[in-house]
C-alpha cells in the first residue's frame, strides 16, 4: 500500500522564508550564550516570538494566546534544524 506525501505549497514555503528572515533579523538579539539550543517559536506575521528550554508546546500555545489563529514557526537557537530523530543536531556557523 502506497503512502501519500504531502507536498509543501507555495503558501508554506513563502511563510518558512518569512520565518527565516525573521530569524535572521532577531538573530543579534537572540543568539546569546544563555539562549544556544532553546526554541524561539515566532509569529511571521506579528514578529512576536517566545524562547523557551522546553521542548513542549508551552512557547506555542503562549503566542496563541496573543495572537489566536497564528501560524507558528519554530527553529532552535544556533543550529540548523529544531528537532532531530535519531541523530544529531548540527550547529550553524557562527
């Protein structure tokens, strides 16, 4: 049996880039020592953003809370992906 893959549309990757440059516009303030491998989960079309240690969906759901209806994008501090199965994490160059 075939498994379908859902294929990214224009709409996602316009908002993944959006929260890349956002990221890269925060990337002075919140690339700290103390911030290196937390979550940074932002709102693309507010700029709001919270950083937290926690891995849960506790930074998600305080933004909703601000901004009800948001589509979320969350990277990890000083490396290339947020999550890893079963591997490493790569860390981005500084």
């Amino acid at each position: 049996m075939a498994t379908a893959v859902q294929q990214p549309t224009e709409g996602t990757n316009r908002q993944s880039e959006r929260a890349q440059e956002l990221y890269e516009r925060l990337r002075q303030e919140v690339e700290t020592p103390e911030n290196i491998g937390k979550l940074i989960v932002m709102d693309v079309e507010s700029g709001d953003y919270e950083i937290d240690d926690e891995t849960s969906s506790e930074p998600s759901r305080r933004l909703q809370a601000r901004h009800p209806g948001a589509r979320l994008f969350a990277l990890r501090i000083g490396y290339k992906t947020a999550v890893s199965f079963c591997g490493v994490l790569e860390r981005t160059a500084l």
